[in-house]
C-alpha cells in the first residue's frame, strides 16, 4: 500500500510495545518542534511519514451566529433588538472583551504552558496517547488550546451539514470519544492542525477564536453569550468565582451547565447530584469536593458554610474548585481570593436570550412576518434549506419597519376589543398598517396569542393573519364590498362620470362582457343577483352614492358596462392576488362584491396606493440587512410604480370619502379628529367584516370574521359588543393614532370630467301604456313615478302626460308618468259662431255644463257672436267641467259698454 494511502490506524496498528510508544512519542516530540525531525526505527519512519501526509490546511469556517431582528426605538430613535433566531446561541468579542481572569482561568485548568509551546502540549498529549491505546474508554484529554480549537471548528463543520439533533449529536462524539487507534488518528489529525494554525495566527487570535467557539452547554456557545446566559454580565464583567464556573463547564458542557431547575445536574452516564435528606451531599465522586474536604478540616469552615457552598451544583462545584486550585498554584490568584471564591455557591442568574417570534412580546406576528419573508424570499437562498440556514446560523442583522408606538396602540386595542377565540367556530381579527409612499408595514396586531406548538386550542395561533399562504400560511379571507375598489377604479380609468346615473335596482342582468374567460361574455344563466346588505331593493343613482351606502346592486350595474377581465386586472396591477397567491380570476359578477379570499396586507397596501397619488409601492417589512461582518446585502425585491393615473385615483378617493362622512357605511370607523380620510367596508355573508381606511400617508386594513367555520358575526356577542361592530371600534382608535402620528393633508380634487353631469336622451311616453312606458323608461337608465290619472281623451290606462318632457336630461332623473282616466275631451274651436250654435256645439261634443261667459260691448255686432271659451279651446277637460262661451255682443246685460259674466 502506497504511504499516501496510509492511515493512522493502519500504522498504528502495526506499531508493537515500546517501540511503537516511542515512535508515537517521538511523532509527538518532532511536532513540538517540526514533523520532519528523522527518528530511529522503521515504526518510526513510518508514524512520521503518516503524519507528514495527514491534511495541515485547515480554514476557519464562519461561525454560526444568530440572526437577529431589530426594531427601532421611537423615544431614543435607537434600535434594539426585537428577537434572534439560532442553533446556536453566540455573540462573538474582541479580545479585550473578555475580563482578564477568563483567560487566567482557561488557561490554567485547560492549557497552563500555552504560551510556550507550538501547538502541541508534549507532556498532556503524550499521556493521553498512551491512555486511548490501551483502549477500553472514553479518549482522554490532554490537548492544547490550539487543539481544542481545532475540534470546535471540525464539529461545527460537521453540525454544518448535520440534519437532525442525533446527526449533530454524532458530530460531537466522533470528535471527543473515539478510543483506540482512531482516537490516536484523531489526535495526531488535531496536532498537524493546531501546528499549522499557530503558523498562521497569533496566540491571541487562536485563544479569542476558541472562546468564541466553544460550546458552553445545550445551544450556548461562546463567553460571551454564556456570561449572559448563566450570570446576566457581559464577558467583560465577569467575576473570580464567575470565569472559574465558566472554565469548568468547557471541560463538559452538558455535565458541568448550571441552567437545570432544582439543584440538580446530570452527568452524560445519567448521574444526579442532589443534597440527600439528612443535608449531607450525596451521590458526588470521591475527591469532587476536596477543596472544601480540605476547609472543613482546618476549621475555616463549618458544616452549614460547607453545604451552602456544595449545594445545588455539587458536580459543577467540583469542577469550579479544580480551576480555582490551579489558578492559585500558577500564582494568579491570592489565598484570600481562593478561598473567598471557594466558599461562594454558584449562583447563577439565567438570562435566557430572545429567541423566536414567541419571544417577541406584544410584535409577534410581525416578527412572524419577518421570519417568513426570510425563510421564502429567493433574495436570502436559492432553496428552503438554504434560506432556513441563513436565519439560523448566518449572522444577519435584519432591521425592520415597524412602528413600536403604532404596533403597542394597535395591539392594545386588539386585546380590548376582540376575544381571542368565540365557541362555535375559529374567530380571528388583524389590523395592519402601510405607509402609503414606501409600502413598509408599520404595524400587524392580532387577537390571538401566539404559539407554534400548542394545538388543539383556538386561542393560539402561528398563522398570521394580515398576511397570505407564502408569507404567514394564512389564506385570506372573503373581501366583501371592499373588493369594490376596482370596480370603482376600472368605472373612472374607462372614463366614466361619478355623476353618472345608473339603474342599481337589485335585478337579474343577463350578461357581462369579460375578455378573459367565457367566450369574451358571461351569461347569467342562473338569473344570479346579487341582494343588497339589509335586504333592500337599490335604487336608481350614481356611482358616488353606490360607494357610500355600498350598494352591491349598483356596482354590478357598474359591471355590467365595463370587463370583467378588466376588473381583475386593476386588482393585479394594484397589488391584490387571492390568497394562495394565484392571480385574481374574474370569471363571474357575484367577484365583483368580493368573493375571493385576499390577504389584509394586500389590500391595505391597495388602498395606500389610492392615497399615493396612484403609486402602488410593494409592502416590505425590512429596512436594511447587514451580514455578520456588517456589510449591507441586497434588500428583497421591492418597487413603487405608478398603476393608476393620478386624476383617476384623486376621484377614486373622492368617491371613498364619502364612506368615511356622515351617513356613509364607514363612518363609525372615523375618529373625526379633522382629517380627511377614505376608507371601505366589506362584509361577506355574515362571516367577514372589513373597515378599511386611509389618510394620505398610511393605510391599514382592519379584518374580523371566521378564519374556519361559519359564525354569525351579526348575531354572536363578545366582550359586550356584537363582533360585527368590533372593526369600528379597532379602526377609529387605530386611524386616530394615525392621524395624530402621521398628520396628514387632503387628498387631491377629483378630475372635473370624472364628477361631471352626464345627459341623457329622455324617450317621448305619452300614448303608450304604463308597463310600456315603464319598461322604456328603465331600459334608458330613469326611475318612473306613476302620477295619479288625468283628464285625457286617450283611453283609460295609457299615458297622457310625462314630466320633464322628452329631450336631454340628467341621466336617471325620475320621470312623472300620468295615465288618462278616459273621460278627457277636447275643447272645440267655437269663436265667430252666433252665441247659441257654439252652445249647442259645445254640447254636442260631450260636456253637459255650458254657459255664456263674458259678455264684451260690440256695435258691430248685429247679433251675439261667440269670442272664445274658457278654458280655452284645445284644452283636454273633463266632461264634466264647466264651459263658459264669452261673446260679443251691442247691448250686455247690465248696462252698455260693460261686461257681463251673466
């Protein structure tokens, strides 16, 4: 076999007795000094020639480090840190971070001669080559700093790529209990290392990077964040007795740790240390305690100080004692100093870190939000695996968005208003907030209390809510009439008026146009309408009055003029897909008064476009993300982009104003504190409630309803309020923080051409019958009020007289329609007749109350002559009325020249 392909323990195994020791030993000398000191014997030759070959590069891999989340501090403008995410829970120090008696204790119970010898301690590695051959145990200790540091860093390459808890548990034990002949290859694998690793750094840099490495029990690793962990100080603070415990817990971390309730610790074979009931320390190996042994005897102690000294944490104490003893024999510490830290019980203050989003009091589902952002954005892995190993151990530093302040009112509010579970089904409310010119989330407050494992129990929850599948495993939720913005939009981007009178009755319309799907049409083939909110029948009007009062017949009347694809193609550009994140479908108009599921985060990032002027700027979570060494890395893809002329969304919010006034649907939601506002409700079918609003810089989107199950929101009470009010009284605290932290201005004027008077043709009625006049008139988009019958000489039932009259008006004005009573006639022309004939013709045609009239002096007239009648002739009077014939005539009764009504 070629010498290349030699091992350790094919060298080693060959090498007999003493010769074969002292080959080792001799292997061990030459590497104090150089590998190719020639030795005498052919085990020799050969154990030197298997040590040249051995690997002497070795890289130092980037810790594992922590990704913490940070949160700005509104009072100091600061940020701090909001929670971190870790398999291994460190915070790397300079070395003059560290108290000097740290490193006074390291060194003296783990490597005293480390600044003398190369790499390798001679005298400890020898004796523990010697024991590992005999074989039969655990691999004994006795390696250098330098060696120790290269283990730490063969282990976490190992954990690196370790994909369960007993494949990195395996990591650990393949480096620190081989016995035998692989214990000796693992050995003299650490000395080739630890040799060229002193060639390259300085004592200092090998001795700080082992302390930042090193494991200080369960996922505690590094000094620094064990000295916080265990004590609550920083490495720089740590006290005599404090490094001393820290020291002894290296040695085994998981036997040594002081973090276990009760007092008592386990050894990696199972052994407990407990005082037994008579107070006497129980269960502690032979010499554990000798120092205090040693105390008891000489009288400077007695049995009280002596078991308070022991208690609790015998086994660490032992070891504490061995590192205090050699910090005394090197002459580091005074008697005093020893025996003062001797008799001091470990007392440790554990500080356990924040780690997780259940850690993050009162911001966990935006610290959720963020976690998911990480875990599925491209931009931090090209796989899960990838982007789940960047949060965990990649050291990131991701500065977040949110607002405390704003994320604590709304919180709060939360927490008053909605429970966070109603028997019968699974309840749920968010409210989320969006800066309208940046798109960065602001706030995500949530009735639920936050957990990842209690299941089974509907107060808790890891899902978040605000957000969709990918981002918060949510799936959204019905949009109600909040969905009607794009209708809306859709309505002014084809140049429709918001004065433009329409026909919202609530009616069967047999087909809609829609490009996209359904052969370019849709046909209402189930004669599906839609039924407004309170079961009202609509009304004719407009699309500014259908916005207020939310009346879903008129926006389906506003469907019924546009596309259908066209609709679903404004809720694209603007930032909304369902749930699930596939793209928003329009394949019928019951979508039109939202009946797909979508996010609360996309829809208040919609609505902040409406108050952008038309930019819809992609909601982000994330400021800025620093790596471990600080330097910035690219922020997740995200854009501000104009999807909606800016005359169109200034009328768009015209229109939604007057949800948020007076009388319309939103205005319990309205904290009336002087700023203007636009805002949208939504409910759908008695499960989803919505209250969406805006100033002109921030959005925030408020949602009650069933996340599973089918509620009645409208008749189910929590907390002394019926939940389908519990939006308004979420949005109106909400919105007035808002308002008075993000003061704002009006919105811009609606587009003059987009509010104008649109006319109309009013068809000519009269003549036909009601139902045709009706149907005429409705079909031209104008409401009929039947008026009560006139006199006419059309028959009994047809229409006699409309008003206004036929010609341009408003579109939708009302329209007065009179029947005849069929008992009209009309007046005939009887002027120039002698005054009996036009009596006599009077009569004749119908009218049975005929009189002579006035009477006017004529000297021409030779005979009464016939001027005129009142009413005049042509009228339409009933037959029944009076006539009165004037005439001409020379003599009037009652005096010449004068009129006569006689």
């Amino acid at each position: 076999m070629p010498d290349t392909k030699r091992t350790a323990s094919g060298v080693l195994g060959g090498i007999a007795g003493l010769v074969g020791l002292s080959a080792v030993a001799g292997v061990l000398i030459a590497a104090t000094v150089t590998p190719a000191v020639a030795l005498s014997g052919a085990a020799a030759s050969s154990a030197i020639t298997m040590f040249d070959q051995l690997p002497s590069v070795l890289n130092i891999d980037k810790l594992m480090l922590p990704t913490t989340l940070y949160a700005k501090n509104p009072a100091t403008g600061k940020y701090i840190v909001m929670t971190q995410f870790y398999d291994q829970n460190r915070s790397p120090v300079q070395f003059d971070q560290i108290a000097p008696v740290m490193y006074d204790s390291i060194l003296s119970s783990e490597d005293p001669r480390y600044y003398q010898h190369g790499g390798v301690d001679l005298i400890g590695t020898t004796r523990a080559i010697l024991t590992n051959l005999k074989g039969g145990g655990e691999t004994q200790g006795g390696s250098s700093i330098s060696q120790q540091y290269v283990k730490n860093i063969l282990v976490q390459r190992c954990e690196a790529t370790a994909k369960t808890d007993d494949a990195r548990y395996k990591c650990w034990t393949d480096a620190t209990t081989a016995v035998g002949t692989e214990g000796v290859q693992r050995k003299l694998q650490e000395m080739r290392y630890a040799i060229a690793l002193e060639q390259r750094y300085s004592k200092n840099e090998i001795l700080l990077g082992y302390l930042n490495i090193a494991n200080f029990g369960g996922t505690t690793y590094g000094i620094d964040a064990a000295s916080r962990y265990y004590f609550g100080v920083a490495a720089k603070d740590l006290n005599l007795a404090q490094a001393a415990t820290l020291a002894g817990i290296v040695q085994n971390p998981n036997t040594y740790r002081i973090d276990q309730p009760g007092g008592s610790i386990s050894d990696s074979k199972g052994n407990t240390y407990n005082k037994a009931p008579d107070g006497s320390i129980k269960d502690v190996p032979k010499g554990q305690l000798a120092a205090l042994d040693t105390m008891l005897a000489q009288g400077k102690i007695d049995k009280d100080q002596y078991l308070k000294a022991a208690d609790g944490y015998s086994a660490t104490k032992g070891r504490e004692l061995y590192v205090l003893s050699r910090l005394l024999n090197d002459g580091k510490i005074t008697q005093a100093q020893y025996e003062q830290a001797v008799l001091a019980p470990i007392s440790p203050k554990i500080t356990s870190p924040k780690t997780g989003c259940a850690a993050a009091t009162g911001v966990e589902y935006f610290c959720q939000y963020v976690r998911y952002i990480i875990e599925r954005d491209p931009a931090f892995g090209a796989t899960p695996e990838a982007r789940t190993e960047m949060l965990r151990r990649g050291g990131l530093n991701v500065y977040t968005t949110i607002d405390l302040n704003l994320q604590s009112i709304a919180q709060s509010r939360m927490n008053e208003v909605t429970p966070t579970s109603v028997p019968g089904a699974r309840f749920g409310s968010t409210s989320v907030s969006i800066e309208a010119s940046t798109g960065r989330v602001l706030s995500i407050a949530q009735n639920t209390k936050f957990s990842e494992t209690v299941t089974g129990d509907d107060n808790y929850s890891a899902v978040v809510f605000a957000g969709d599948k990918k981002f918060g495993q949510s799936q959204g939720f019905n949009a109600g009439s909040t969905f009607k913005l794009f209708t809306l939009v859709d309505w002014l981007e084809k140049g429709h008026s918001l004065n433009e009178v329409l026909n919202g009755r609530n009616r069967v319309i047999r087909t809609f146009p829609d490009s996209c799907y359904n052969g370019g049409t849709y046909v209402n083939v189930d004669n599906w309408k839609p039924g407004n909110f309170g079961g009202g029948g609509g009304f004719f009007g407009t699309p500014m009055r259908f916005t207020a009062q939310s009346l879903n017949s008129g926006f389906i009347a506003m469907a019924s003029q546009l596309d259908l694809c066209d609709i679903g193609k404004v809720a694209s550009k603007m930032g909304v897909t369902r749930g699930d994140g596939d793209p928003i479908q329009m394949q019928g108009p019951n979508q039109v008064i939202g009946s797909d599921n979508v996010s609360p985060i996309a829809m208040a990032g919609a609505y902040g476009t409406i108050a952008n002027n038309g930019i819809y700027c992609q909601p982000r979570a994330i400021d800025k993300v620093t790596d471990s060494d600080g330097k910035e890395i690219t922020l997740p893809a995200r854009t501000c982009t104009q999807v909606v002329d800016p005359k169109v969304a200034a009328t768009a919010a015209y229109a939604l104003k007057g949800v948020m006034a007076s009388g319309g649907t939103g205005s319990q939601g309205n904290p009336y504190d002087g700023t203007p506002l636009i805002g949208k409700t939504g409910t759908h079918q008695a499960l989803q409630t919505w209250l969406i609003e805006a100033n002109t810089r921030v959005a925030t989107a408020n949602w009650v309803g069933n996340v599973e199950g089918s509620l009645d929101l409208f008749h189910t009470y929590a907390n002394g309020m019926v939940l389908s009010q519990m939006r308004y009284s979420l949005a109106k605290a909400i919105q007035g923080y808002v308002d008075w932290t993000y003061p704002a201005g009006d919105f811009p004027a609606p587009d003059s051409n987009l509010i104008r008077q649109v006319l109309t043709d009013l068809p000519n009625v009269v003549g036909m019958s009601v139902t045709d006049a009706t149907n005429t008139l409705n079909a031209a988009g104008f409401d009929v009020i039947l008026g009560a019958p006139v006199d006419s000489s059309e028959a009994d039932g047809i229409v006699a007289a409309q008003s206004p009259g036929a010609g341009k008006v408003a579109g939708g004005t009302p329209v007065t329609i009179s029947p005849s009573n069929g008992q009209g006639i009309a007046i005939p022309e009887v002027s120039g007749m002698p005054i009996q004939d036009a009596i006599s013709t009077l009569r004749g045609a119908g009218f049975g109350n005929v009189k002579p009239g006035t009477c006017k002096q004529d000297d021409s007239a030779d005979k009464p002559v016939a001027t005129g009648t009142s009413p005049s002739a042509g009228t339409v009077v009933n037959r029944n009325s009076g006539i009165a014939v004037d005439y001409a005539s020379k003599v009037c009764a009652g005096g010449k020249g004068k009129g006569n009504n006689g």
